[in-house]
RNA sequence: GGAAGUUUAGCUCAGCUGGUUUAGAGCACCUGCCUUACAAGCAGGGGGUCAUUGGUUCGAAUCCAAUAAUUUCCACCA
C-alpha cells in the first residue's frame, strides 16, 4: 500500500510549469521510444502534417485521439509505438516558397531547378518541424526517434523504386490526356483534388452566322449557349444532336466563328441534348473535356487559346494576353458590339477549382503520367468489404465502395520542383527508359543505342504527386527498401510493427490517402496497412462554421495550451468528439476541462491532507463507501474498457469523469471524510488512496501531464519510473444487487436534502427520518451521514413531509414546520399520478395478446410494477390519512 | 442529377438485440449556500408529443415506408 505522503502541495493546479516539466522527463527516459521485443505490438503512424504547417484544431483533435490510444495501449501492456513525420507537400510547400521568394523580388522562371530548389531546403530547415514541437507540448508520446519526412533520401528512393515497380508492371503510362490543370499552381492536378462548387455565372447566346460557298457571312444564322464565350476562338465546329429535325437543314454547312469568321463545320453527335440550351453546341476540344471527346470521335483540330498561366495567347487572335475571365468581359461587349450576342441568362453551374489554391481549374490537354488504379482498387476494395479493415464510423463504407468501384487512372505527374523527380529518361530519339537511378538509365539506353552518352539523356522535369509518397507511409517508416522491391525480405522493424493497428483521421482524405494506404499495402505487404479507421469529424465553431482563418473562428492551440494546460484543451476536445460527427468546438469545453483539472487536484489536496490513525476503528459508514466504491469502480472499468473497444472514446471519458466527479469526489470522499479535527482510518485511507491512484491511471490517457504529477507526488518513485507504464486498472468482481442499494440509499439522501431546501432547513441541524419499506441495515449509516439524521424512527405520528424512493416511504417528522393542505395535495397529485400509472399496468395485464406474446420475464416485470404502483398507493394513501 | 447520413431538452449528443415503474448525459438555465479540498465549487430544481404521417407488433424513440428539413460525398450537360 503506497506510504502516506506528508509533503505540501499547491492550492492551485499550474499547468504551464507541470506540462513542461514531465514532458522533459518522458523524453528523458525516453518512454516513447519503441523497439520490437516479445510484446504485442501497438502501432500507430501519424497523419503526417505538411511540414511548414501549423497547428490548428483538427490536428489537436486528430493528435489528441491517436495519444490517448497509443498511451491506453501501452498501459494495456502492449509494446506502442507511435511514428511521427512530416509530408512533404508538393504543391502546398512549393507555393508558400513561392510566395516567399516573390516578397522578396525573386521569380521562380527566373531560377534553375537547382536554386530553387536551395532555397525549398533553406525554408523547410527554417520552418519544417515546427508542427511536431508544436505536437509535444500538446503531450503527444510519439516516438521522436522515428521521426521521418516523406522526403527524406530514402523514403523518396522508395517513391523512386516504387514508380519503376509500377511502370514495369505495366501500370503506369505515359500520355495525352484531358488533365486538371491548375493555372495558379502551374501543374495538373488529379482529380480529386478538384473540387466541385455551385457557382453563379452566365449563360451567353450567341449568334453564328452561316456561310455561304466563299465562306463569305450570309443573314442566316443559329444560335448557340455558352458559359465560356472567350474560348469561342478555339471553336473547332457547331455541334447538334442527329435527330434534332430543327437542324437538319444545316447538314454539310458551315458557319462563321463571331468576331474573327473562321468557318467551322457543323457536325452532329448523340452527345447533344435536344433541350438543353438552344440545342446547339459549339465544340472547343482544347479547353473542354467533353469536346475533347467529341474531338476524338469527329477527327476535329485542336487549337490551344490559353496559355499555362489562363490568358489568351496569339493563336486566340484577339484579346491576346489578356486573363480568360477579364478577356470574358471584354469579349462580350466586343460580340454585343458585332451584333452577335442575343442575350445573357443568370446561371448556375457546377465549377472547378483547385484544392491548393482555388484556382478555376482548366480543363487542359498535356502529357502526364497515369496509374492504372482498376485492378489495385478492386483488391483494395475486398479489404474493406470482407472486413479485414473496420471503418468507424461504418457509413465510410459505402462512399469508400462508391470510389473504389469507380475509381479512374490516377495523374500522378506534377509541374512543380518540390517532390520526387520522374525517375523517366528521355533518349534523343524520344523514347523512355525508365530506371531507379540515371546510371541504370543509363545502361539501359544503352541497350537501345549504344552510343548514348549521360548528357544526351534527359531526365523528366515533373515530380510525382504527394500522395504518391504518402501512401507508402505505413511501410516507408518502417522499411523504405520495401516499396518496390517485393523480394527485399521486410526489416524488423517492418515485420513486427506492420499491419499497424489504428489510424485515425479525417474523412475529407480517405481517398486521397487512406484508399491509397490499403491500395499499396496490398502491393507490396499483401497484408492491411491497419486494422481500424476511426474517422473524425470535422472541427466547426458553435455555430457549426468551419473554422477557417478569413473568419478568425479559429483559435491558436497553443494559446488556449498556454492558457489551460494542455490537459485541458485535451479534454475539452474529445468531450464532444463522437466518431463521424462534426465537432462544435466551444471555449467552454476547454474550461470544463479546466475545472476537472481542479476538481482531481483538490481531492488530492483532501486526502493528502487527511491525518492518518493507522489502529483507529473504521466507521460503519466508511466501511460500507468503501465496499460500494470498490464495486462501482470495478463496473465502471468495465464499462470503459467497452467503450473503448468500440472507439466510443468520449463516452468512456465520460464514464471516468462521472465517476470521479459524482461517485468519487460528491459521494464518496464526503462518506469517508473524517470529521473536523479527526483522523481517518488506516484502512479507509489506503482504500481512498488506492481508488484515487487507479482512477489516475484511468485518466491519465486523456490528461497525461496531471495525472502524472499527482502520481508522482503520492509517493516515493524510482528514477525514471512514470505513469505511462503503469498498467491499465483491472476490474475486480463487483456485485450489482448492492450497487443497486446503495443507488436508493443516495435517493433517500436526496430527498432528504429536497425537503432540507424546500423547507429551508440547514444542512447542520440533524433530522429524524422514518423509513417504512425494504432499505438494508448496512445503508442506514450512510444515510445518516450523508443526509444528517440523528435518529431513525419506528413510526411518523405527527406532522411530517414524505416522499418515495422505489417502494420506501420516507417521513421527516417536522412539527410545527409542516403546511397540511400543502403537503396534502402534494401527495393526492402524486396519488393520482400513481393511480394513473397502476391503471396503465393493468390495461397491458389485462390484455390476452400480452400475456400470451410477451416473454415471461416482460410480464414478470409488469406484475411487479403493479405491485409495487400498490405498494406506493397505499403508503400514499396512510400519508393522506395522517394528515 | 445520383448516393449516404442526420432529425431525441435551449445547445451538443447517448439511447446497442423493440419491453426496466415518469426517455438519459454533459453544458447552459433557475433557486439556495463563501459548509474547515474545490464559488473553476456545493446542494436542490425546471425543461422533451423522441421531425411529420402511416404501417408492422401484445408492445415502437428503437423496425418498415412515405413526406419534410438538413449535412456530406460523388457527378464533365454546354
């Protein structure tokens, strides 16, 4: 039993100088750190955040949840291990250097790939790594010798080696194709990091006129609708459905493109609907990726109009150089001018803009490079469907199925600098090899021609989507030889820590990245990447705006850490956090957190307090808080072991919590409290101390720097020694009939101190209490301590005020302080409720289909209910008499 | 346009396999207390036609259907 502590400790909780002081101790004895041995492993690899990237809410809430997981299992005994790093983010990170650079007057044409890239390296040197000091004072136990980056040399000769897998796989190709293309960013982007928003435009009508055999305008004319009338120069014909008889008079003609009369032909393709605008399109197969296809199949020119950066170029003719939105404008006064506009239409239509940057993305045709993601997808899907992965909350099932079922090739080349270079060599003769290293390039070049040189070979300019490096994550941390080379024999490391056992993130990447996770896992493990995803929410103001910076909704996490302690905005954030919901954050939540804090530290302060007679004789009462206490506690470890299985973490919070607050601190602790000037019994006391230092361990997954402090003070510890590894409280057997006891017994109390406060009597002036009905012996001291009654009587003659508990009828006698008609008609409604209630019972007894239908133990039930709705009804009514 | 989810107290949500006396919790609210751990607290209290309608059933917040509201995801109608 741990020795009592006599040592003093602060009136107030000071979370500032306690976090500090144990996070430097953790690292210290380095309790993160992970190495495989004998135990089940526990792995977890983080969401690696971008590595300039700064702290927000969701990480905090994302961290939050993957600590209290990790911590939870290494005190179940497992061997936990939590790997942090850093994402690289290719067009994220490239951007901000970007913008940096041009603060200063340097242009990024301006610079070789080698300079720019110089100055990438110096920014993130300056800046990476910010968000994982950021991660420790939140608490988070990762294992910071593992820490990695999606860009580190050998995770990206993993990406390296794991393209060439793929290419040679036959896989990945090359190709023109219909890409997104980012005019801010400069690069293609895949499609899903394309997003969809309802936006407001116009609808143009414009009026083409036909042309004659010279070419030459004629007054006939047709009108086509366009939202995009500044690519009209890019036309490459008029396109109407077959069957559309209103324009079968146009077969074999051609009509004039307004402002600049190029002829184009019309054509016709079932792609056209009938009634949708005029019933004529006009096709742009360079700027349109539906026209494109219309194209294809009509063998039509394709002519460029815009350039890399979304302005006109030469070949527009007109409005050169000018943005594709200014040259909107313009060219619609220009085509109202020609007589060529018929009208303009509000419209709203579906637009697309870039993730990064939020850009309208363009549709664009280039040359990329794709990754045939059918045959993975399938596979990947099997996982999910035959539940060799869970996802909570289970409803990600379905929008997972729907991607993987649908899922097209993915673009995974980028225009940028900040990533890993396509490991693809270009011969003068242009064809490709396609190599792990420029010397294996090299080599095999040679074995096309033999006479190629290394300068005449030029590698790819492109760098491979971020995503391309991030879905090796659960392997690359590990074993970054792995990826690609499935007959390198997975490392220790690998071996023991994959599959690893939960990932929790947020469902706006579970395409981007955990599909893709399952995707390569699959490849290169043939094993699950993780067992469950716990899906989080999304974390929104109270008024269920996403926090965003242009609204300042966002709190900095390191002030509030600053402000609360850590422990604090811990707790506030997963008070509210089911799986799959939104999270209305609220300071308030951070300050209930607060207050919890307070609330374990002043129990400490109590009972450290406490003087101890080690030979004095433990009171009924106390005896008998202990007994109930030991038993709640045991259900209660229960309960939040199950809850923790089901991921429900806030609910098993919540249990911690109740108990501690209300069973613990309110019930409890005011049972065994000795009286003023009195010690406590050596039994009572190590009872209490050990209840307080099993609910520590309880706690401390959520709020690690308190509970550790405490526990460190409750006795003397060997250096090094720390509660993280503490283990896990196990429920002992507990009975459930006595807990129910004990339930009623408080009921009593409360009612006594209801009629205390309704009547106005103060908490110090003991009360008589007559109880007529089942209420065991044992409980009666805990009453009279709990609800200060002095005397236990047999029977209520005189005045008195009742209540009911269940079938106890309790009385206070109070001469003297009892209104009759008051008290009587509080009975006679109760009486009528109670009536009300038995007639109830007896219509469902009543019924045959019931009694027959129902399971015995449901009509056992209800017999006792009209039992006991007697019992009530008569107390009630010998109450009524009395008065 | 397609799909999925949600709808229970002022707010945020539990309520799992339909049955447990009057549907729960946290926060907020109201009343009374500075009672010798804690006013960041203690004690007590009020508050819900379980979105609507219909169905299944002896019995529905719970299962089914429709409707409404709302959120999210997917989708290239110019």
């Amino acid at each position: 039993m741990l020795s009592l502590q006599t040592m003093e400790i602060n009136a107030k909780y000071n979370p500032a100088e306690v976090e500090d002081k144990w996070y430097a101790y953790w690292l210290k004895n380095r309790c993160f750190h992970s190495e495989p041995d004998s135990r089940e492993p526990y792995t977890i690899v983080i969401p690696p955040p971008n590595v300039t990237g700064i702290l927000h809410m969701g990480h905090v809430l994302n961290n939050t949840l993957n600590d209290v997981l990790i911590r939870k299992a290494r005190m179940d005994g497992k061997n936990a291990c939590w790997v942090p790093g850093t994402d690289h983010a290719s067009i994220a990170t490239e951007s901000k250097v970007v913008a940096r650079l041009a603060e200063k007057g340097i242009h990024k044409e301006d610079l070789t790939r080698e300079e720019f890239l110089k100055y990438a390296w110096e920014w993130k040197e300056e800046h990476g790594g910010i968000i994982l000091q950021q991660l420790r004072k939140l608490g988070a136990s990762c294992d910071w010798d593992r820490t990695r980056f999606t860009m580190e040399p050998e995770l990206s000769d993993a990406v390296t080696a794991t393209f060439v897998y793929f290419y040679k796989k036959g896989l990945i190709y090359h190709g023109y194709r219909m890409v997104n293309w980012d005019p801010v960013a400069h690069t293609a982007i895949s499609d899903d990091e394309v997003i969809h928003r309802d936006t407001k435009s116009h609808f143009y009508h414009l009026r083409y006129f036909i042309a004659d055999a010279d070419g030459k305008p004629t007054k006939e004319f047709l009108t086509i609708a366009t939202t995009r009338p500044e690519t009209i120069m890019a036309d490459a014909a008029i396109c109407v459905n077959p069957a559309d008889e209103r324009y079968h008079y146009l077969r074999g003609k051609k009509v004039l493109i307004p402002l600049i009369n190029r002829a184009i032909p019309v054509i016709e393709d079932d792609y056209v609907e009938m009634d949708f605008g005029t019933g004529c399109l006009k096709v742009t197969p360079a700027h349109d990726a539906h026209d494109y296809e219309i194209g294809q199949r009509h063998d039509l020119p394709i002519l460029e109009i815009l350039d890399d950066d979304g302005r006109l170029n030469e070949k527009a003719q007109i409005l050169v150089g000018e943005d594709r939105f200014v040259a909107r404008k313009h060219i619609v006064k220009l085509l109202e001018d020609a007589g060529n506009l018929v009208k303009i239409e509000e419209y709203i239509s579906p637009v697309g803009y870039s993730e990064r940057t939020d850009a309208v993305i363009e549709p664009k045709l280039s040359k990329q490079w794709f990754l045939k993601l059918e045959g993975l997808a399938k596979a990947a899907l099997e996982s999910v469907e035959s539940g060799n992965i869970k996802l909570i909350p289970e409803k990600y099932r379905n929008v997972y199925r729907h991607w993987m079922e649908n899922a097209h090739d993915w673009c995974i080349s980028r225009q940028l600098w900040w990533g890993q270079r396509i490991p693809a060599w270009y011969l003068p003769d242009g064809s490709v090899v396609v190599e792990e290293t420029a010397e294996k390039a090299l080599e095999a070049a040679r074995a096309i021609d033999p006479s190629i040189t290394a300068s005449q070979l030029k590698q790819d300019e492109d760098v491979l989507d971020t995503w391309f490096s991030s879905w090796l994550w659960p392997i690359s941390v590990f074993d970054p030889k792995r990826p690609g080379h499935p007959r390198h024999k997975p490392n220790r490391d690998l071996s023991y820590y994959y599959p690893t056992s939960d990932l929790v993130t947020g469902p706006d990447i579970i395409f981007f990245w955990v599909a893709r996770m399952v995707m390569a896992g699959d490849e290169f493990m043939k094993d699950v990447p993780f067992r469950n995803v716990y899906f989080t929410g999304i974390v929104r103001d109270k008024l269920g705006r996403k926090m965003s910076k242009t609204l300042g909704n966002s709190p900095d996490p390191l002030v509030l850490i600053e402000k609360y302690g850590a422990d604090s905005v811990r707790l506030g954030m997963l008070l509210c956090a089911s799986a799959g919901n939104d999270i209305l954050y609220d300071e308030s939540q951070v300050e209930q957190g607060r207050n919890f804090c307070a609330k374990i530290w002043n129990a400490w302060r109590l009972v450290n307090g406490w003087r101890v007679e080690e030979k004095g004789r433990q009171p009924e009462s106390a005896r008998v808080a202990v007994k109930w206490f030991d038993g709640l506690l045991s259900r209660t470890i229960v309960t939040v072991e199950d809850h923790y299985r089901k991921f429900r973490i806030n609910d098993a919070l919540m249990a911690i919590y109740k108990l501690f607050w209300d069973d613990y601190c309110s019930t409890y602790l005011e049972l065994v409290k000795p009286a003023y000037g009195e010690g406590v019994d050596g039994y009572t006391f190590d009872a209490t101390v050990s209840f307080f230092d099993k609910m520590l361990k309880l706690i401390h997954p959520v709020m690690p720097f308190i509970t550790e402090e405490l526990w460190q003070s409750m006795a003397e510890r060997r250096p090094g020694e720390t509660i993280m590894y503490e283990r896990t409280p196990v429920a002992g057997p507990y009975d459930s009939e006595y807990l129910a006891e004990f339930d009623k017994a408080r009921q009593i109390v409360a009612g006594v101190r209801a009629v205390r406060a309704q009547k106005q009597i103060a908490p110090k002036e003991g009360l008589k209490l007559c109880l007529e009905g089942d209420v065991q012996p044992e409980m009666l001291p805990v009453i009279a301590k709990s609800a200060n009654i002095s005397e236990f009587v047999d029977s209520c003659s005189g005045a008195s005020v009742s209540f009911i508990v269940g079938t106890v009828k309790c009385s206070i006698p109070l001469e003297g302080l009892v209104d009759t008609s008051q008290e009587r008609a509080k009975v006679e409604a109760e009486l009528e409720h109670q009536r009300k209630f038995l007639a109830g019972v007896r219509a469902k007894l009543g019924n045959q289909n019931f009694v027959a239908h129902a399971p015995q133990a449901v009509v056992d039930n209800e017999k006792k209910k009209e039992a006991d709705a007697l019992a009530r009804i008569e107390a009630l009514e010998a109450s009524l008499k009395a008065l």
